[in-house]
C-alpha cells in the first residue's frame, strides 16, 4: 500500500507540474497572440503597400516606355534653338517650289521657359498671281517639318496688276 501512495503521489506531482506547465503556457500565448496577430496584420498593410505601389511603378513604367516612342518625333518638329539657323532658307524653298516671290523677316523671339518652349516670331511675305500657289504654300507652311503657328494672314492685291501678296505672321517653336 505504500508503493501504490508513493505511486499515486508522483502521479499526482508529474500531472499537476504537467496542468500548471500548460496553464502557464496558455497565459503566455495568450498575452503574446495579441502582439503576433498585431504584427500579422501589420505586415499585410505593409505588403498590400508594396503590392500597390509595385502596381502604381509598373504602370508609370508602360506609359513611360510608350510615351517613349514620341519623344523622337518631339525632338524632330520642335528642334534646338541653333537648328533654326537655315528657317529663312527653308522656308524659300517651300516658297520657290511654289514658284512664288519670296521675302522674310525675323520679328522677335520668346525664350523658352522651363516648363515650355520657346519661339521664333517671323515675317514673311510671298506674292503670285495665282491665289491657289498661295494657298498652296500656306497648306505647306501648316505641314512644315517643324512645330510652326501661323498668327495671321492678310492679303494684299496691287493696283494695276493682278499680283496678289500674302503675308504672314508666325512662330516657329524651339526646346
């Protein structure tokens, strides 16, 4: 009988070390489980963060990579402020493929600022006495092979003969 009291007695000691063991394991899971799930829940913001802002990169990154293509055809019409150099010249051929008198001015110029480009004001005047090798050359000064604006146009017949006179006021647009 004594051997079953002994027995029972470190039964009895190893379960209730076994019972407190898990008590104090659950009271410390339990004050911790709060802090993880905290963490858990941190760490999704964090990631979903990312993910957006991996999304919002990869987007930037597409319109970049197709606004890419404009820029060349960008740095073709609207040339550098010395590329202007020949702009009289250009535009003389334009006028003489058309088979028109030719005369030109420069009338200025507004520099480039820095979020926008500058300009090169102009005045030229061609006179025909046909009015359609006028047009002509104004639908051609419209497609010339730089970013042109043409401010005004005014026609101007002489007396006595039938040569009409076409002026025209520009800008001629620089980066």
């Amino acid at each position: 009988m004594e051997q079953f009291r002994k027995r029972l007695t470190n039964e009895l000691i190893i379960s209730f070390i076994i019972i407190i063991a898990l008590i104090a394991g659950i009271l410390f899971f339990k004050g911790n489980i709060s802090s993880y799930a905290m963490n858990i829940m941190n760490a999704r913001t964090e990631l979903s963060k990312i993910s957006s802002g991996l999304l919002e990169l990869s987007r930037l990154q597409a319109q970049y990579n197709e606004a890419a293509g404009y820029f060349d055809v960008l740095s073709n019409i609207v040339p550098s402020y010395y590329n202007l150099i020949n702009l009289n010249k250009d535009l003389q051929s334009i006028a003489s493929s058309n088979n028109l008198s030719y005369s030109f001015s420069f009338a200025g110029e507004n520099p480039k600022t820095a979020d926008g480009f500058g300009s090169i004001n102009f005045n030229l005047a061609v006179s025909s006495a046909n009015l359609n090798d006028l047009l002509s050359f104004l639908n051609s000064l419209q497609k010339f092979k730089y970013l042109t604006a043409v401010d005004g146009v005014s026609f101007n017949s002489s007396q006595g003969t039938n040569i009409i006179t076409m002026s025209v006021k520009g800008r001629v647009f620089y980066k």
